[in-house]
C-alpha cells in the first residue's frame, strides 16, 4: 500500500481578482476550492494515475471535514486523525497578484495525537511505500521524520521525503528511497550556487553518499536530474509548454517518480514519468490528469 502524509492539510481558496485595489472591496472573477498540502497533492496526482493510496494527517474543525469530503469526491482515501480543538487551515491564494498567498496556521497537535498517528505509521511493513513531503507545523517536534524513519527502520517500508535544509539531512542516514531537492535546495543544503543540470550532480551524488539511495533534482525551467541508486545519471531539459500553475509541480513529480518506478522497476522510465507528472501540473490549472501526463512523457520520450 501507498500512504502519504500531510501533517497540516489546508483547503486551498483560490482566487483571481481584476484589477486588486487595497482597502476596498474587490471581488472575484474566478474561485476554486481545492484540498492541499503537499502529501495530498502527491495522493491527488497517484489516483489521477490509477494508483490506490491512503492519505495520512491530522485534521480539525469544518475546514478538516470538508478536506476530507473532498477528497472522497476525487476517489483518495484518507484516514487522518482528528483534532477536537481548533480548526484545519484554509489558505487564500490570489492568483492575478503574482502568486500572492495568505496561508492559515492550523490546529496544534498534541503529544498523543502524534503518537497515535506513529503506531499508525509501525503498522507499515515489507512493500508499503510511505511519503513524507512540507514543513513540520510548529506544535510538533521538529525531528519528525527522522522519529518516523527512525521507528521504521529496518522495516523494508520505502520512503520518499521531500523537504528541504536539516529536515533532509538528518534522514539521510535512514537511508530514503528517494529524495527531492530542488537545485536552490541542493545549493543551500552546501552552500553553494547551483544554476546547471551538470552543477547538481556531484552534489546530487554527495547527498548519496550521505545515505539517500536515489537523488531527484528538479531546476524548474531548466529541466532535471537524476542520480541513481544503480549508478546512473540521468538529466533531461524541461518539456515545451506554458507555465500555468507552479504549485503542486514538485509533488506532482515525485508521484510520477513512484508510479513509474512502480510499473516498471526502471529508473530512465522513473524519471521521465517524474518529469512529465511534474511539467504537465506546472501547464494545467489543476494537478494534472493521466492523460495531460501521457501527452507530456510522449513528448520527452517520442514514444
């Protein structure tokens, strides 16, 4: 079984606005309501692909309700704990205001709701397949995932974390399946400037030295990387096509990074469907379908 995990799911309001004036009362020329964090997104993006999931978090309050009737509606399942106090986080994103957003701060999460989602988490075993993707909400102890990989170590459970600085580092020696750095990510994480596909490598090969078994780099506009377990370096410029949504493109990626894996056991395979799941998110208003996936990795691939 595929489980993700959003420590702190949101109902995203997104809206465009003509002509925004601050101070007075502007009102919407379109709205769209949508469950986020960036485990369900990668749970979104794996049913889109056919793939059973179970979605993980904590949820509260109306907003935590309807993230969890939503999802329902899109067909992903979900078994987040309950929060009694407080509410889930809605995240208000105007789209017309270059990407301007106010995001909310979410319920606090008490010890024993931490730990009731852990002995969730112990029952994975040999097979499953566990995400662990964002920020840590601050009522929760920072060295989460590394509490969790920690927990299941030696368990066969396989683990893609996307998270960035000392979040990262400090899994490493759990030895993740996958990890996905952007190339700022991977930059800061040394220190240095990384601007080319060939300036990511070593240090995509570094952080495997570190522990992680396969090092997926996106650069955005400049297309890809990845460094793989057997050895291999892939890299691939970005497909062809207009940037419409950047958000949920890096979950999005990670997805298709899985579900190629899954079906194939190849890593060129594993990569091409990360990067087409990851592009064809960034050219569609929404988290991008199969089809929109398809008509992009035919276009990287000419299959």
């Amino acid at each position: 079984m595929i489980y993700t995990v959003t420590f702190n799911p949101s109902l995203d309001y997104i809206v465009s606005v003509d002509d925004f004036k601050l101070g007075l009362t502007n009102r919407t020329s379109s709205e769209l309501m949508l469950p986020g964090g960036k485990g369900i997104n990668v749970s979104t993006v794996l049913m889109n692909l056919g793939i059973e999931n179970t979605a993980l978090g904590f949820t509260a309050g109306f907003v935590g309700e309807e993230i969890i009737r939503r999802l329902q509606e899109m067909g992903v399942k979900s078994e987040f704990i309950q929060i009694s106090e407080g509410v889930s986080r809605i995240n208000l994103k105007l789209k017309s205001i270059d990407g301007t957003e106010i995001n909310g701060a979410g319920p606090v999460i008490s010890k024993d709701k931490v730990e009731e989602l852990m002995k969730k988490l112990e029952e994975l075993g040999e097979g499953d397949v566990l995400f662990l993707a964002g920020s840590i909400p601050s009522s929760m102890p920072d060295d989460m995932y590394e509490q969790i990989m920690a927990r299941l170590d030696g368990k066969g459970v396989m683990i893609v974390v996307d998270a960035t600085k000392d979040l990262l580092v400090n899994v490493l020696k759990y030895h993740p399946f996958l990890v996905k750095p952007n190339n700022h990510e991977l930059g800061e994480i040394f220190g240095v400037e990384l601007k080319t596909r060939k300036d990511v490598i070593p240090y995509g090969k570094k952080l495997q030295e570190k522990g992680a078994r396969n090092v997926l780099i996106s650069m955005a506009g400049e297309g890809a990387v990845l460094v793989a377990e057997d050895g291999q370096v892939f890299e691939e410029p970005a497909p062809k096509g207009r940037l419409v949504n950047g958000v949920g493109a890096g979950d999005s990626m990670v997805a298709g990074f899985v579900a190629g894996w899954m079906e194939k056991k190849d890593y060129e395979h594993a990569f091409h469907m990360g990067i087409a799941a990851g592009s064809a998110s960034a050219f569609s208003e929404n988290l991008a379908t199969k089809e929109e996936i398809e008509a992009v990795y035919g276009q990287i691939t000419g299959k």
